[in-house]
C-alpha cells in the first residue's frame, strides 16, 4: 500500500509540473511585445462597412469642389489638395487666371488680391454654364484649405438643394445678415447658386468690393438667400477660417483675440470650439495637408468606440 501511494504522488508531481511548465510559457508569451501573436500581418484596409455610409452619402449628396488657385501656387499648394481631400469630391476643379494640364479651368481674370471676387463671380458663372445639373451642391475653397467632404455631406443631406440657402463660418460685420468667410470655405445649394448667377446678369448684384466673401455675402443677401447655420447640433462649429491649433488650446478668460472679433455666434475657445464633425480648416500648408489626412482617414485609437452620435440629439435649429 505504501508502494502504491508513493506511485501515486511520483504521478501527481509529474502532472503538476508539466501543469506548471504550460502556464508558465504562456505567461513568457503574454510578456513578449509583439504586434501579432500568430505571426499574421495586421489588415490597414478600412472595411466594407466603414466605406459603406460614406459612398451611400457621396451618391446621394453630390458636391461639386472648386479651388481657388494660381498658376504659382499648383505646386507648393494644389497638387497636395489633388492628392488628399480632392479626390473625394464628386467634381473638382481647379480655377485659375490661366488653363494648364493640372488641369486648371482659365477665367478671364487677373491675379491678385484685388481681382478674388471677380475670380469667384467668373468660377460661379462658369460652373452654373457647364456643371449645374451635375451636382447638388457647390463649395468654394482655397488653395490651402483642408476640406472632409463626408461631414460636408452628412451635414447637407438634411437640407434640400432647391432652397435657396448658403453654409460656412457665419461672421457678422458690414451685411446686415453677416456674410460666410471666404477662407473657410462655404457652399451654395443648387438654387443659390442660380440667383447668384441671375444677381449678375439683371444687374441686382455688382462687383462693388474687392473683397471676395463680402461681396458674395451681399449678392446672397440681396438675392434671398438664406444663411445656414453650420454649428453640428452641440454647438460646435464646423467650417474653421484658421488651423487648429488657433481654436483648440484652452485659453484663460480674456478678450477676443483678433481672429474671433467677427463671429457671429459667441466664440468658445479650448476641446469645445471644433465639432467631432469638423468640416475645413484654412491656412494649411503642404505639410499640415497631409497631416490633417493622416489623423482624419487612418489614426484611430485601439478599441475606442466614439460617443458622438449626432442624429441622437435632436433640435429645431436650421443647423448644417
């Protein structure tokens, strides 16, 4: 009997150190800093049902992108909007005082500060002749802004194109209904777009500034066309006329600064100036470009589920 005890303990000694022997390699193996444990190279696709919303958007939401440009600035500025943000646009193109193969469309202007509104008049007239029927909507950007077209779109797909209206930074002097920043961007439904063009042609609008957003802001006053209110449904404001690093560091309390003092609606500086559901950001160099396209389309935390869901806050606001 005590032979056979002693048979069973040698057993249960063995059992339990091969036991031992297992769990410990499995620890060295959860201790090794490796990506992946199977030897299997990570996937960097975005899914199918990640891309699923936004080309159901881009089919049912079509915005046509023009960029005010230069035939000095294709290179230092707009090849880098052609190879990010552009791309996503259902029509984009490049206006310039000169045609080239970029390609850019030529229009019958000059360059200089002083000749933006006519380049903007000349661009609108342009697309109304050639493009109206091909797109819903129309955004105006420049050569340094960085645009996500898929908030763009999530934002007009609530607004119908036959409206006369107008989206963008709403600033407030000069017009008694403010007028949209030009740096920023804005965009024009298809009937604005029409009164516009019709503004010109029965002379009820003229050329009377130099300044490009101004005089639009007027034509579209004198037009009726109404302004829309692009905050996403917190507040937050959407089109941005500078880069982020102007709105989001938190700011003791202090008077405007010289980039607000035209706001419309009561500035907040700090995390609560920006919606999750950014649209542009102006004075974006080739550099900054790119790096807005990294943090917008790839850079995603590890396991975070995002807890802004806009269609679950509901309000009465004609809001973008």
């Amino acid at each position: 009997m005590s032979s056979f005890k002693q048979h069973i303990l040698f057993l249960c000694g063995v059992a339990v150190s091969i036991l031992l022997s297992i769990m410990y390699s499995r620890v060295l193996r959860t201790l090794t800093p490796s990506f992946a444990l199977n030897g299997n190279k990570p996937a960097v696709k975005h899914t199918a049902v990640s891309r699923r919303t936004a080309l159901e958007f881009s089919q049912k939401v079509r915005v046509l992108c023009w960029v005010m440009t230069q035939p000095k600035h294709l290179k230092s500025r707009t090849q880098h909007i052609r190879a990010t943000w552009g791309k996503r646009c259902n029509i984009v193109l490049y206006m310039s005082s000169e045609a080239s193969d970029f390609p850019t469309v030529g229009l019958n202007v000059s360059e200089g500060r002083s000749q933006l509104y006519w380049k903007t008049i000349r661009a609108f007239q342009h697309i109304h002749t050639h493009h109206l029927d091909h797109a819903d909507w129309f955004l105006k950007a420049d050569d340094d802004t960085f645009v996500v077209l898929e908030n763009l779109r999530y934002g007009l797909s609530k607004h119908n194109t036959e409206e006369p209206l107008y989206f963008g930074r709403r600033y407030t002097p000069f017009i008694a209904q403010g007028y949209m920043s030009g740096g920023a961007g804005y965009v024009l439904s298809k009937e604005a777009l029409r009164r516009f063009v019709k503004g010109f042609a029965d002379g009820l609008c003229t050329h009377n500034t130099e300044t490009e957003d101004v005089g639009l802001g007027k034509c579209m006053e004198t037009m009726k066309v109404q302004m829309g209110d692009s905050r996403d449904v917190l507040g937050r404001q959407t089109f941005h006329p500078y880069p982020p690093d102007y709105y989001l560091p938190r700011q003791t309390r202090r008077p405007r600064p010289w980039y607000l003092l035209y706001e419309h609606y009561q500035p907040v500086e700090g995390p609560g100036c920006c919606s999750d559901l950014a649209i542009s950001f102006h004075y974006i160099d080739a550099v900054q470009m790119h790096t807005l396209e990294y943090y917008t389309y790839h850079l995603r935390p590890y396991g975070y589920k995002h807890r802004f869901q806009p269609d679950e806050h509901l309000n009465n606001r004609t809001n973008i």
